[in-house]
C-alpha cells in the first residue's frame, strides 16, 4: 500500500514561514491519518477520505480555504477516478458545498457523472450537502484588498490498495479572481486521470495543464511502458516552450511513486506505513 498527497504550490498572498511550516504539519496529520483508513479501504474511498481531509483544512486552496472570484463568489471544483473500472467523476464550479469531492464521488454511481454550476450545486442538496458557507475572513480580505494568488493551488491525493488497485481525486478553489464560468483542469483528464497502470493528480496553472493534457499524457506513457521518472521527464518537457506552470504527484501499479514540479516548491507528503517523507 502507498498514498501520496498534495497541497498545491506556496502560493497564497499571505504564505510565510509559519503558513510553510503548519502546511507541512498539516500534510504529515492528513497522509499518515488517510493511510489508517487506506488499511481497511479501497484505493478509491481512500482518496476520497484524504481530499476532504485536506478540503476541511482552511491552509490549502479547496474546500474551506477556496480562493474567491472575480464576482465575490467562491466556486470549486473536484474529481475521482477509479483506475480499475476507468471510470471518473467530478463537479466543475459548485457553490456552497464544504466537501465538493464527496459529490464527485455520488457521482460515480451515475451515467452523467461530470456536473457544473448549478447542476451540479442542485445535485449536492438532492443528496443531503446542505448549504455551508466555505468563505474564510483571510479569502475576503485578500479579495476586497485585491491580493491575488498565484492560481496554483490544487489539493490531491493517489493511493495502491492492498489487492493492487490505483485511484486519483483531485480539488480546487480556483486561482482568485477569475472571470465566472471559467473551468479549471482539477476535474478534467488533464489533472485528474488513473487506469490500473498509473494515478496522477495535479496542481499549477488549470490552462497550462490542460494544454498540455499533463495526468492523461503521463498515465498513457507510463501505460506504453514508461517508467515513472520517464514519463514525467517527457510530459514535463512538453510544457517547457510556454513556460508552464504545473506539479504533480503519481504512483504506479508496481508501487513506485514520484513528483516534479517546473516551477518549485509543490508541497507534499507520501506514506508507506513505514517512510513517511513530506517535500516542499
């Protein structure tokens, strides 16, 4: 069994030392806490347990500690995929939600399983999310101050599971100011995307990614017979002529895991239920 997490990039306009050190912190409680639950889970629940983990957590951008846009709205997105059964879900731009990929994950049991907007913030209250305000007073501050992120700010998760199975989720609160509608990559095969070779999950800049179909790209080499670091290493000279900004975490079916990042530092952690390790 393996589980690696992410946090995104140290991008929020108020990130300092102390804001690095409680991240890390915070990311060594969530991954050795998700990898208990990965014991007597799916590969699937697992990741699914750490993003809300890491939603219900106000230091990183989803979730509770989204970014606002550009119309003083907070709109999130979220997706899992399954790498056995190939099937992904998500939610793109939900309002109002404290969990955005618990939804994604009801989606799965259904044949729409991408919602947006409305759709998808009616879809959650259907289902028993109730209305949760996720505006925290440091988002409303730097949004009325006009302090603006980096928009690179993702949170993810991928796990093995003991019978060998690879699942990816991934979420979002967006970059900040954003024009309404906008569509990032964290609920798109750009960002999110597994099979039962590969798991890849994403954070950076959503159009840098999904120019570049970064998650897809990676899982299909490793699927060709690419190793990890080779994968990587091509998929992440792809974005080099456009300076793209992206990082991401992966595990494979033979239990490799690996990152890399083109614009440092992508904050981190990965558990084996004997290494633990956290980056930046």
């Amino acid at each position: 069994m393996k589980l690696i997490i992410h946090g995104g990039f140290f991008s929020e306009s108020s990130t300092n030392h102390e804001t690095k050190v409680a991240k890390q912190n915070a990311l060594e409680r969530i991954v050795k806490d998700s990898f208990e639950f990965l014991k007597e889970h799916s590969a699937l629940e697992a990741v699914v347990y750490a993003v809300s983990l890491l939603e219900d957590d106000q230091l990183f951008n989803a979730g509770i500690g989204s970014q606002i846009q550009s119309d003083g709205k907070i709109r999130m997105s979220a997706a899992v995929m399954d790498g056995e059964s190939q099937k992904m879900s998500g939610v793109i731009n939900i309002e109002q939600v404290k969990n955005p990929i618990k939804v994604a994950q009801i989606l799965m049991q259904y044949d729409d399983r991408v919602l947006g907007g409305s759709g998808a913030t009616n879809f959650a209250r259907q289902h028993g999310f109730e209305s949760f305000s996720t505006e925290i007073p440091q988002r409303r501050t730097e949004y009325e101050n006009k302090l603006k992120a980096l928009g690179t700010g993702t949170v993810g998760c991928v796990a093995l599971d003991q019978n060998g199975k690879i699942a990816v989720a991934t979420s979002t609160g967006g970059k900040g100011f954003e024009i309404p509608g906008r569509i990032s990559d964290s609920a798109t095969v750009a960002g999110n995307y597994a099979n039962s070779f590969c798991g890849v999950s994403l954070t950076g800049v959503g159009e840098d990614i999904v120019s570049n179909a970064t998650a897809a790209k990676i899982v299909t080499r490793v699927s060709d017979g690419f190793s990890l670091r080779e994968a990587f290493t091509k998929t992440f000279n792809e974005l080099k002529p456009y300076d793209g900004f992206a990082g991401a975490i992966a595990i494979d079916n033979k239990g490799n895991m690996f990152h890399q990042d083109s614009h440092p530092s992508m904050v981190f952690a990965t558990f084996d239920g004997d290494i633990f390790e956290v980056f930046e």
